[in-house]
C-alpha cells in the first residue's frame, strides 16, 4: 500500500509499533513491514475499545480527579465569610493557577503577580460566583485574564489573538515514524518535563493559551472562547494548531533519542 | 476520507466532536493507512502527555508573598 494523499510520505519509515502505546489506545498494528520506504500494514486493527481509547470526548483525565466532592462546601463556607475555607481552597489550587498563569505569561513575575491577582479577585467577587459551573473552573478564567493582561503588556506584537489563523500546511507531516516506547518511558520524568517546557515555549501565545484553557486546565470549548473572548469555531481552529505543532515538536524529541 | 481530511478533523475526532458519519469514515481510513493511524495516535499521546504533567512546584518564596497578600486580604476584605 502507498500512501498517495501526503505527498511526503514515502520518505517515511516504521521500525514497529510502540505497543505500549498502541495497546494504551486500544489499538494494534500488525505485521508491519516496509516496503519501498512506506508502510504495510497487513492488519491495523482498531478494535471495539477504540471509540473509548482513540476518540473520547475527552480524552484523558476527568474533571473528578481535578475537584474533590467538598469543593462546594469550602465555597459556601468562604461565601458566608469562613477565612480558612477560602484559604484551603487556595492551598488547594496554589500550584496549578501559578502552572497555568506560568504557562500563558511565561515570565515568573508575571506570573506570579496573576496568581496573586487572580485570588484576590476570586475572594473580592466570591459572593457573586452563581455556582453554575465549579469554583475552579470560574478561577481559572479569573487566573488567565489575569496573565493575558499581563502577557499582552509584555509582548503586544506577539500576541495576535484576534487575527485569523494560517493554514495547515505548514503542518502537513514530511514523515510518520513511530515513536517505540511512550515519552513517559523513554524520559525521566525531570527530563521529560524540561523537554514539554521547551516544546510549549515555542508555540506562539494565542495558540499557547487556547491549548493550556483546553487540554491542561479542561475548560470546554465554549468556557474557552469566552474567556478569551473568540468564536468557537476560533478556538478549534487553533487548538488543531496547536495540537498538531506541539505533536509535530515532540516527534524531534522522539527521534533523537531512539531507544538502541 | 484521505490524509489531508485526517489531519484536518484529528482534533475533533481525538475529542469525540465528529458526527457518526464522518467518524466511521475517518476510521475507516484509518484502517486503510498505517500512517495517519499513527499520526492520530501520536496527535492524541501529545495531548496525554501534556494533560498528565503535574504542576510546577510553587516557589516557596512565591508562595510565601502570596499568603502574605491573602492573610492581609482576609483581614481586611474591602481593601
């Protein structure tokens, strides 16, 4: 089989699946073989779990595991003017408004000065939080508004979140190769910080921002562009962006360091 | 369905936001082309990967002035 629709295929190569991830995604790729500089697959079997494993409609974590079930309890309580309530809630929360303030302004100061903001103005509106979607959730978009500012500030040519995306191909792949075992397994975890770190610093802010609010912080797509203030059509536009540059990035990571 | 298409719909496949029709499609391509099978699975790993990585530790410096903030917040609220 040749692949005819990327034309940059054929420079392609697979040296054999990654089970591990392969298997993680449900999925298995059998009998591999190369053939003149593409892939044949005799079977590529996407088995009955991969509705649940390759598309979900939301493909890792679940908001469970982010908010614990007395979360509207400590809220209620800080409401009605509980000073430890609200400061468990920022305990609770510190170091994932500062990776998210961290993420969107890249500047420690800046970041730090939205965190700071961002509680402050969480406990100066908390009596007007509706409840209608999680505290946390509501303090997130308090936290990116807070960094946007302070990014907008710092970079104003930077940062073009009102003008419309470029096209993709830019992002068409010159090659598929398989990345054997899972970054998790390949790296140390240090290392494999320090690596998503450098890949995330280099994709530009508006789809930096839209891929933080969507896949690290979990805000739906509507909670997203009203956050920022954009179409939804806007933020799937660029969270395929950046999706497919950040896949795009790490593949170099990938094949720098293929396991012996 | 062919590559392009793929690489176009990746991200609202990965989230589940195709339509049937156009998700059996895109499946069926998959099927059909090794390739983009792993362009998909690797589109998806990325945002594992990113989804999965705890946050930075807060410095305890930074953590300190932000109790300090908060602690003068709590005591006078209006401010």
């Amino acid at each position: 089989m040749v692949c005819k629709e990327f034309p940059v295929f054929p420079e392609s190569r697979y040296q054999g699946a990654s089970s591990k991830l392969l298997a993680d995604m449900g999925t298995s790729v059998h009998c591999a073989t190369v053939i003149s500089g593409c892939v044949a697959a005799s079977s590529i079997t996407f088995g009955a779990s991969q509705n649940t494993a390759l598309s979900t409609s939301r493909p890792h974590r679940l908001a469970s595991t982010v908010v614990r079930e007395d979360e509207p309890v400590l809220v209620a309580a800080a409401k009605s003017g509980d000073a430890a309530a609200f400061e468990e809630l920022v305990n609770r929360y510190e170091r994932k408004i500062f990776r998210l303030t961290m993420n969107i302004t890249r500047n420690r100061e800046d970041a730090e000065d939205a965190m700071q903001d961002a509680f402050m103005k969480a406990y100066s509106h908390l009596s007007g939080f509706q409840e209608d979607s999680r505290f946390y959730t509501w303090l997130v978009r308090i936290a990116a508004n807070e960094a946007l500012m302070r990014l907008r500030k710092r970079r104003p040519n930077q940062f073009s979140i009102d003008e419309p995306v470029e096209g993709e191909d830019d992002l068409m792949p010159r090659e598929i190769e398989d990345w054997g075992p899972s970054p998790e397994q390949r790296f140390a975890q240090t290392e494999l910080h320090g690596i998503l770190d450098q890949v995330i610093d280099q994709l530009d802010p508006d789809f930096r921002t839209v891929f933080v609010l969507r896949d690290i912080e979990e805000l739906s797509t509507e909670e997203t562009a009203a956050t920022l203030g954009i179409s939804v059509p806007a933020v799937k536009s660029r969270l395929l962006r950046a999706r497919l540059k950040l896949r795009q990035k790490l593949d170099r990571y990938m094949h720098d360091r293929k396991p012996n | 369905m062919n590559c392009r298409r793929t690489l176009l719909e990746v991200s609202n496949y990965i989230d589940g936001d195709l339509d049937a029709a156009l998700k059996q499609e895109l499946e069926q391509h998959l099927k059909d082309c090794p390739e983009c099978a792993i362009f998909v699975i690797q589109t998806k790993a990325t945002v594992e990967i990113f989804c999965d990585s705890q946050p930075v530790d807060l410095p305890q410096d930074v953590r300190a002035r932000l109790h300090e903030a908060l602690k003068r917040k709590l005591a006078n609220p209006g401010t």
